[in-house]
C-alpha cells in the first residue's frame, strides 16, 4: 500500500508557491479608503462605495474613529503595507477628495462637483448581470485624453496608475478582468470623468437566435413549429436585446474567456455595462435625499459616479508646499521670496542642529574630565591609607559607643530586676554604675572610718543567700544575661 498524503517534494513546493504568492501580495498597492469629519449620510455612502472599486486590495471593514487623527492612520498604515489614502471630506459648500501617496507624498486635492451613488445607478437598470467574482481581482483602469498638457496632469496620471497593480499583457488571464475603471480627462473644463464598468464578452458572427441558446436562460420556443425558425429569424426576440456592435469593440480573443461561445482565435464583442442614472447629485446647496434599496442587492452594484476638479497639488501627506493650485496663481518675485524664507528656514534649523551637537559634545566632555578627575583623587585617597601604616586606629564612631554603651546599661537593668544585686564591675564595663541616694548605713561609716589592719584581714562575710544558690526572679535569668554578654562579646570580636 503506497504512502497517503503528500510528499516532501510536494510540500517544499506548496510552500514556496505560497511564499511567492504573499510576496506578490505584499509587492502591490493597497489603500485605505475612508471620509473624515462630519461627511453626511451621501457621502459616507459615496466612501462605502469607493471601497468597492478598490476592492479588493483595501480595507472593507475599515472603521474610522472621530478621535483617530491622520498621523494615527499614517502609523498604523506602514506595517500593513498600505500605500495610498483616499479621503472624502465635506465642509458647507462642497465636497472633496484627497489622493495621497505614502510615505512621502505628494497630496492630491479634488473637488467633487457631481456624484452619483452604486445604488442609484442600479436602480435605473432594468436588467444588471453582477456578480461577487467580479470583485475578486482589481479593475482594469483606462486613462483616456491624459496628454501632454502639463507636469500637473501628468502627475495625476502617475497617481492613478500606482493605485493599480501593473498588468503584463503577455501574461495577463483574461478571465480575471471582470471591471473597468474608466478616467476621462476633459482639457476644456479640467474636469474629470469617474466611470466604474461591468465587462461583458460576447460572440459575434451569430444570430440572435443562436446568441440566446448559448445563454444560460433558454429561449421561450412555444410558439415555434422547429427550432430553425429561431435560427433563421430569431422569431420571438425582442430588438432590445440585439446590441450594435463594430470595429470600436470587436476584437479576436487571444485565449478563451468564461462565457459560452468565446473561444480562442474567434471574434468577440467587448461590452460596458452602465447606463445613464436618472438623477446626478450636485452639491449645491445639499443632495437631495437617496430612495432606499434592498441591501441585499448592494452586494452586487457596479458604480459609483464622480466628477472631479484638481484644486491643488502638496508635497508629504496632508501638509507641505503646494506645488501647483488652480485659483491661486502666485509671481515669479513672491516664488522666489517663498523659496528664500523656506531657505532661511531651513539654516535655522540646521543652526539649531549644530549648536544642540556642540552641547551634547562638551557635556560629554565635561562628564568624562569629572570622571577622570574623580578616579584620581580615589587613587591619592587609596595610597594615602596604605603608606601611613602606623598611625593609630581612630576606632568605633562615637554614635556606635553610645548604641553599645545603651545596650549595656539596658542588660545591667535587668540583671539588677532579676537578681536584686548590683552586677560585678567586670560584668558590664561601659554602663554606669547606680549609686544609692539613700545614706550609709552604720557599718558602712564603721568600714569607711576603720583602717587597714593588714593583708591578712578576711572581708566580712555578706549577709544574705550564700553563694552558689539560684536567686530569685524568673527562670533563667542568670543563664540569659550570660548569654547575652557572650553574644555582645562576640559582636566586639
């Protein structure tokens, strides 16, 4: 019985297929497609609907917050691999549309003169053929009348096309171009057209009736005597379904297309589904309000509708010189006092740079001479104490004898509590001895007044417990303040 499951060999090459395929990924545009500010309900479904068309290299479910700013989303942008913003903004007269390049720029700034939103433009089909693979793949963009009329304008065609994976026609599989994103520059009103289509490829050269076999939808024959009467005629068809075709869309099929009929080598018919809505929404003074549609049907829309005017053009992201405007023009001798105040600005700041490194530079230096200085006096110190070996010791500080000298006297305390008698001098050397302040006694004015008789003289006998027996007071008293002096001796040791 052979082995089950996949090779080594097959899984060394799954894997790097799938490695290849994320560097791919990774290697292409993405967006992020978002309306700031308070945009309205039309225009918050105008960024909706944007998305779409960027779909589906961008965020679908992108979520922006009213405190997030736009350094926020530049932040987050970078480790995603995101490479464009397109931002819709509304203020009391018009509407706008920012295209920026990240990370450096530049900022493209257009005003949305007219818009139309997905859902109307399906509501005034009468028959639409979407479908959700048509969003699987990125559209096919179309520039058209972008000439040599000027660096602005050759500009925004280099910024629509790095919103688009590049295509190599020689490679390219023509059953993953399912939409066309059409830009129309108008060089008369600068304005530009924004047309989102549905690809359609259908067979020439064959009847009405044969054309409607090869549909999924089989033709209603019921009135038919045979089926050559639909091949001959095309009886029962109506004229709306025939659609004129010619040069402008007829082309030879350089490989087979999905679709019954478009075979490889034939000619075909290319067609652009979208018709004109009944209504475009100007901005002034407000959009009238949308007709509501079934939200199931969105999924499937092919749109929106825009009409643009650049406004102007700035370096970096959002902020930056502006580097062309269309109202405001400015002279030869204001360019060149911007230029010079932008110069001044910016040896300023290398001024400031220089000075803050020379700063840094002698504190460093500062820091190291206070070392080197504090290494040498510990030096000096160290042999100072080594060549001056007879000197004497100055001993424990004064704050130490007074803590021992505490102790002592503490430990005397108890000794005189536990036992009754005074302790012996060399018991408790540094405490002080308690003198009575009671008066002697007799016998001791007798001992002070009686003189020495000799070295043979026996001291009287204490009167008292004889020694040798346990005094009273708590067990082990006598064993503790043994112990404690053996212990306070070893700490002096």
């Amino acid at each position: 019985m052979g082995q089950s499951g996949r090779s080594r060999h097959q899984k060394r090459a799954r894997a790097q297929a799938q490695q290849r395929n994320l560097e791919a990924y990774a290697a292409q545009p993405h967006s992020f497609v978002f309306a700031r500010g308070r945009a309205g309900r039309g225009v918050r479904q105008l960024s909706l609907d944007l998305r779409r068309v960027m779909e589906p290299l961008t965020a679908t479910r992108l979520q922006i917050r009213k405190k997030n700013s736009l350094k926020d989303c530049v932040a987050v942008a970078g480790p995603l691999g995101v490479t464009h913003f397109l931002i819709l903004s509304k203020t009391e007269t018009n509407i706008y549309f920012k295209l920026m390049r990240l990370p450096g720029g530049p900022t493209l700034t257009f005003r949305v003169n007219k818009y139309t939103l997905t859902r109307d433009v399906v509501s005034s089909l009468r028959r639409h053929r979407m479908h959700e693979q048509q969003f699987t793949h990125p559209p096919l963009l179309v520039l058209n009348s972008f000439g040599p009329l000027g660096m602005h304008v050759k500009l925004m065609a280099t910024m629509f096309q790095n919103l688009f994976p590049s295509i190599n026609v020689h490679k390219v599989n023509l059953n993953t171009i399912k939409r066309c994103l059409l830009i129309n520059y108008n060089p008369d009103s600068q304005e530009l057209d924004f047309r989102h289509y549905s690809i359609k490829v259908v067979p020439v050269g064959a009847s009405r009736g044969m054309k409607k076999l090869l549909q999924e939808k089989f033709p209603n024959m019921s009135r038919l005597q045979d089926i050559s009467e639909l091949l001959a005629t095309g009886a029962g068809l109506s004229e709306s379904e025939a659609e004129p075709d010619g040069e402008h869309n007829i082309t030879e099929l350089p490989q087979a297309i999905a679709g019954r009929g478009n075979m490889r080598a034939q000619q075909s018919a290319v067609r652009l589904t979208e018709v004109r809505p009944p209504r475009l929404r100007h901005l002034l003074p407000q959009p009238p309000p949308c007709r509501r549609t079934d939200s199931s049907s969105l999924s499937l829309q092919i749109g929106p509708r825009m009409t643009l005017q650049l406004i102007k053009i700035q370096e970096g992201v959002g902020e930056g010189d502006v580097l062309f405007h269309s109202f405001v023009h400015k002279t030869e001798e204001e360019l060149q006092a911007i230029l010079a105040a932008k110069e001044e600005k910016l040896r300023l700041k290398a001024q400031r740079q220089d000075q803050q490194a020379q700063n840094v530079q002698r504190k460093k230096e500062q820091r190291e001479a206070h070392r080197k200085k504090s290494l040498a006096g510990m030096k000096r110190t160290r042999a100072e104490a080594d060549g001056d070996s007879d000197a004497e010791d100055p001993g424990a500080p004064p704050e130490a004898d007074r803590a021992g000298q505490q102790e002592e006297e503490d430990e005397a305390e108890y000794f005189r509590q536990a036992v009754g008698e005074e302790p012996d001098e060399d018991m408790f050397p540094n405490a002080r001895r308690r003198r009575s302040t009671r008066p002697p006694s007799k016998k001791q004015r007798l001992k002070q007044r009686r003189p020495d008789r000799g070295s043979d003289h026996r001291p009287p006998k204490a009167k008292g417990r004889p020694r040798g027996t346990q005094a009273k007071g708590p067990p082990g008293a006598v064993q503790n303040y043994g112990r404690g002096r053996a212990q306070r001796l070893k700490r002096v040791a």
